[in-house]
C-alpha cells in the first residue's frame, strides 16, 4: 500500500490507491511526516510517502480527514462571523444616518417654529424641538460608540469558549456576541447580536462546547463554539 503525495497551487494533495485524492492544508503537513512512530516505515523521495502497515492507515486517513473537516468548518464560521460583523456595522450605520437626519429635522423644524411664532407658543414650540433634538443627539452618541466598540470586536479568530467575538451554536440559535443588535435574521439562520455587557452575554462568558444556559425559559445546549 502506497500514498502520493505532490504540490499543487501551494497545497498537498494526498492521493491513495483505491482512495482517491485528498487536499491536505499546511497545518497538517506535519503531521504527516510524524506518523511514522505510529504507522511504520516513512520514506521521503520528493514529496513520495510510502507507509506500511496496512490495518493502521485506515485509522490515520480517518484521523486526517475528520481533522480537516473540522478545519474547514471552522474556517466556514469565520468568515460567517466577519460576515455578521459587516453586517453589525452596516446596521449601526443605519441607524446613525437615520438619528442624523432626525437631528437635522428637528433643528429645522426649531429654525421654522421661531420665524413663525411668538409668546408662550414659540417659547413652548422651540424647547420642543430642543428636547428631540437633543434625544436624537444622545442616540447618535450611543449608536457611534456601538460602532467603534464593534470594529475592535476580533472575528477572525476561532475561539473554543464564550467571549466577545465568539459565535455560540445552539440547535435553533446562534448568539454572536458583538453588539447589541437583537435578533436578526441571516439567510436561514437565526441569530441573536448581543452586547458584550449584556446580561445574557456575561451568562454566557467562559462557557463551552456541551454547556447548557436558560433562554427565554428554555434550557439550551452548546453545540458548538467558533
């Protein structure tokens, strides 16, 4: 029994007998130039493997492959957590464009209230416009902070326990803990934004794979976390 191993645009790819080929990400590399202390005899000849035994390669094939599905799916929740950040972002954007606008009509409306009124009712129609003016100020504040805490927010990075940055796999659910955003839906997938400071997320915090926590009086179990 015999493996070959060769280069291609900057990959192994593992091909067996009767096995067909396999892709081997780089990490993995070395760990097929160590599995000769549990497999058998290992000569290299320009990237040629020929192993023995052949009761134990099944095993390592297995042990190889389920590692690189593993891999692979992580790398897939990366890139859907920078998704769900972008998408964060976008949303936060939103509603600093919408508290602008809102900002600006209320100091128009002020502006008109004061060419066209007098007495008690300019007096009463421009602390009005104050008043809403200033409660659109206090949530553009708010909505830029969310935004500039969301941009530090790291997630390209697979994490194993429940911190900021970390997307938490449920049965039905996911929580991505990030920003405040409630509960949004993405594709088929339904997820919770939470703030890092929010009560949910500081029950969640360390957490881990097999963990369970109560959600809307309903006991959930952690699939999974990346």
């Amino acid at each position: 029994m015999c493996i070959f191993v060769r280069k291609e645009y900057g990959r192994l790819l593992l091909s067996v007998q009767c096995f067909g080929e396999l892709a081997i990400p780089l990490p993995y590399q070395r760990f097929l130039l160590t599995v000769k202390t549990t497999i058998g005899v290992i000569c290299l000849r320009t990237h040629r493997v020929f192993l023995t035994w052949k009761s134990q390669l099944s095993v390592f094939l297995c042990k190889l492959t389920a590692n690189y599905d593993k891999d692979m799916a992580a790398q897939e929740m990366i890139g859907f957590k920078n998704s769900l950040k972008l998408l964060g972002q976008q949303i936060i954007e939103n509603r600093i464009a919408a508290a602008q606008a809102a900002i600006d009509n209320a100091q128009e409306a002020a502006n008109n209230e004061s060419k066209s009124s007098a007495g008690d009712k300019y007096e009463t129609g421009r602390a009005m416009g104050h008043l809403e003016k200033d409660m659109y100020t206090r949530q553009q504040a708010e909505n830029l902070k969310e935004l500039a805490q969301l941009k530090t927010v790291k997630a390209d990075m697979h994490y194993t326990t429940a911190r900021t940055g970390a997307l938490i796999v449920c049965e039905a659910q996911y929580f991505f803990i990030a920003a405040g955003l409630g509960k949004q839906q993405v594709d088929d997938r339904q997820v919770f934004f939470l703030s890092p400071l929010s009560p949910l997320a500081r029950v969640l915090l360390n957490k881990k794979a097999g963990d369970t926590f109560i959600f809307n009086k309903q006991e959930m179990v952690i699939i999974e976390i990346y």
